[in-house]
C-alpha cells in the first residue's frame, strides 16, 4: 500500500463477537474499511478521510441489514459487487457526499468478508478464527500493497488466495493449535489483502465510468430515493434540498414521486414538507385516496391535539383543513362545528368574567366613598360583593384570572383597613362621655365584619360602660347627701 507506514495499527472497536456466517468478525470489518478510507484519502485519489464517519456507518451494518441491501447475494457475492459498482458509478456526482461515502462502506463491507479466509469453512472453526482476529488487530501489522484495477478475473483470484489460507489455518484449529500458529503469522497479510481489495473497488468505483444505458433506471430510482431518505432521517436540512432536487431532474415529479418523499417527510416529523409534497400529488391527481387519508390523518391528529391543550382556534382550524381535503366526510364537519362551539361558549364566559371584574372595581370606588363618610357597613357589604365577583373569574383566562387576584388583594387591605377604622372609632366613642349610644354604633356598623369582629367590639363597649358606672357610683358614694 503506497504511502502507507509498515506498522499502522487497525483501528478496533468493542470487542464483541457476532456469530454469523459472513467473513471477518465485526472489528475487523470496521477497521479493514476504515484503514482502506485513509489509503485512499493519502493516496490522493479522493478525500475520504473527512467523510470516514459516513463510510463507518455503512461498514457498521449488521449482516442482516446487508443481506437486505444485497437481495442478488444468493446468486454470489461477486455479481452483487459488481453490480454495486456499476451502479455507484452511474450515480457519482461532481462530489462525494455523505449518503455516496455511505454507499462505498457498505460495498466496502461486502468486499472485506468476500477477501476473507475461512469464509467457507465449518462454524465451529470460523468463529473461534474470527474471534481471535478481532482479540488481535492492534498487534497486526500493516503491508504495503500495490492497487490492482478491478477486472473480471480480480474476484477469482481473490478467492484463490483467501482458499489457499483456510485450509493452513483449519487444520492449526483442528490440531489444537489454534491461532498460534500459522493463522497469527499469516494474519498480517490476510488484513492487508481484504484492505487492499476495498481499496482497489472503491478505486475502480471513483475512477471507472460507466454507460448509462447499461445501468437498470429503476436501481438509480432506488438509490436516489434512498439517499433522500438517508438525508431525511439525519435532519440535514442541505442535503435533503440537494437530494431532492437531484431526484426530481433525474427521475421526474411524478405524482408517485412525489408521494414517496412525501412519506419520508412524514414518517420524519417535517409534517410542512410533507403536505406540499401532498399537495402536489393531489394537484396532479386529485382525489387520490392513500394522499387524503394522509393528510386528514395529520389535520385531525393536530386538530385533537391543540382542542385537549385548549388552543380551539389552532383545533378548528386545523379541522377544516382536514374537511377540505374530504368535504364529503361528516364527521370531519362535526368536529369543525364542535370547535366553533367551543370558541363561542368560552367567548362567552370570557365576556361574562370581564365583566365581573369591571363590577367588581366599581364596588371596590364606592366602598372607598362609603368608607370616607364612615358608612363601614355599606363599605364592607360592598367589598364582600366585590370579592365574590373576583371569586367567580375562571382559572382558564390567564389575564384575567390576574386581574381578578389583584382585585382580591386591594379588597382584603381594604377590608382590614376598615376594620382597623371601626374598632378606633368605637374606643373613641366609649371613651368620650358616649353610654347607650356606644352599643347601638358598634353592633350596627361591627355586623358585616362577622361574629369574632363583632363579639370583640361589643364586650370592648360594655367593659367600658361598666367602668363608667362603677366610677358613677363611687362618686355618689363618697358625696354627702347624694343618695
């Protein structure tokens, strides 16, 4: 491998074994298509190396995942490389972007297990191999290996060389040797092989063209369906628009095109996007059954959320956009004529609570008047009614609901204010020289301010009436001839 140092250690991640029937342990594949990513990034060919997290994540597919991205697999490896390879390079672009390195770790997965000795060999063997490999990439050594063009007989001889290897390295598993022997001394050049054979695909790949003709249009489709979705999936606001262009040029806005994005938008949370995708389809076929459930589905789903959450508006609105789009469903109208209900009644007690705290304040102005000329009963009648006007303000009405606490407050500073004024006024009347008629005031303005108020000033009252008649008669007493 040019360029590269002789003892470059592979990268390894957790140590943990798959049991499969495909080639290499899950480490080992990982760092064969990770290493191959900087032999080509320094061998200049194309900077892979800033995308090595994309090639990664297609290298870190399971090998079900594989399988499905492969369906011609059970007709052998080779043609399904092959046919990748075609395809990547019928669809490359002016760059590399994520979703293509993507592509390129997948295929450089394939390649790997495909390069791989002990392939065929019996479970029991390939495993406890696999094993040990992945136990023993940060000791292995690196060998520089020259590219090699990718041609028909590439693979054949491939294979020959992975064969000649398992046979050596079963028969030290079957002896008991294990990996001690000629499966440790050999592995060096085994890794390097499957690194050189990603890299010399994934050359053919950036470096090969290809006729269009000779690519099947429904496999191009498919990829730049996949490669939207890619996108869709990670949130890449940029990259989704570049995909989506791409795939409008290249294969048409065709009403099932655009439906098909339009479930990727979907079934990814961009509900905006997915109803102008929606909405195109309609606006090319309208009608079209599977696009009006979709977008009802979503108006109503948004629709009952917003009425529960109390935002009637957001819900009616969003119901007529779902009646809109199926006029002739009922029930869809009954939820709109429901919602405008709803809108009316709470209207209405909006009003009615607005207009209980515009009552309320005036009672609160003319108790202060009552309270100025000492009319404490009419005063406290009327902040009592007041505060039962703020009571009655719903909590639904956050303004509101303000305003009427607010009210409360001034009304209890007030109501205590006046008590405070009555019971001085009492004590000053007692104290004055006032008898019978100190009785008669207190009960008559202490009423409203209930029983503990009222029995507090009353007995006030009557303690000092008795001290004036004890100190009354006491005089008369003391006075010669008084009696």
């Amino acid at each position: 491998m040019t360029g590269m140092p002789r003892k470059a250690a592979l990268i390894s991640l957790c140590l943990v074994f798959v049991s499969s029937s495909w080639a290499w342990g899950p480490d080992t594949d990982t760092a064969v298509v990770a290493t191959a990513t900087h032999v080509i990034s320094r061998e200049g060919t194309t900077p892979l190396s800033n995308l090595e997290r994309d090639v990664r994540a297609g290298a870190d597919i399971t090998t079900e995942e594989l399988a499905s991205c492969f369906p011609g697999l059970s007709a052998g490896y080779v043609p399904a490389i092959q046919a990748e390879i075609i395809l990547l390079q019928a669809v490359r672009g002016q760059r590399v972007d994520p979703y293509y390195a993507y592509r390129l770790g997948r295929l450089g997965k394939l390649v790997a297990s495909t390069s791989a000795p002990m392939r065929d060999a019996e479970p029991m063997y390939r495993e406890a191999y696999y094993r040990d490999v992945d136990a023993n990439l940060k000791q292995t050594e690196l060998k520089p290996l020259a590219r090699t063009p990718v041609d028909a007989a590439y693979f054949s001889v491939l294979a020959r060389e992975a064969k000649a290897r398992e046979e050596i390295i079963k028969k030290d598993y079957q002896d008991g040797l294990g990996f001690r022997g000629s499966a440790a001394a050999g592995l060096s050049e085994d890794i390097s092989r499957s690194i050189k054979a990603v890299a010399d695909v994934w050359l053919t790949v950036l470096r090969g063209s290809v006729v269009a003709v000779n690519v099947d249009k429904s496999r191009i489709q498919e990829y730049l369906l996949d490669a939207l979705q890619f996108y869709v999936k990670r949130g890449n606001a940029k990259e989704v628009e570049i995909a989506h262009q791409r795939l409008l040029e290249e294969v048409g806005s065709s009403p099932d095109i655009l439906k098909m994005s339009g479930d990727m938008f979907f079934e990814a949370g961009d509900f905006t996007r997915a109803i102008q995708e929606y909405e195109a389809v309609l606006a090319a076929e309208p009608g079209r059954k599977d696009v009006v459930a979709r977008i009802v589905a979503y108006y109503v789903k948004v629709g009952d959320k917003a009425f529960q959450s109390g935002d009637l508006e957001g819900a009616r609105d969003a119901y007529v956009l779902a009646r809109d789009a199926n006029k002739l469903d009922e029930e869809l109208q009954a939820k709109v004529i429901e919602a405008e209900t709803a809108i009316a009644d709470r209207d209405q007690r909006l009003e009615e609570a607005r207009k209980n705290i515009e009552e309320a304040e005036k009672l609160e102005n003319r108790a202060t008047q009552e309270a100025a000329r000492r009319n404490f009963a009419e005063a406290m009648e009327m902040l009592q009614q007041a505060d039962e006007l703020y009571i009655s303000v719903p909590d639904e009405f956050m303004r509101e609901r303000q305003a009427a606490e607010s009210g409360r407050r001034r009304v209890s500073s007030m109501t205590r204010d006046l008590k405070n004024n009555l019971a001085a006024s009492v004590t000053t009347l007692s104290g004055s020289g006032v008898s019978l008629d100190v009785r008669e005031i207190a009960e008559e303005q202490a009423r409203p301010l209930g029983e503990e108020i009222l029995r507090t000033v009353v007995e006030g009252a009557y303690r000092e009436e008795m001290r004036r008649l004890q100190l009354h008669y006491e005089d008369l007493l003391e006075t010669p001839g008084a009696l």
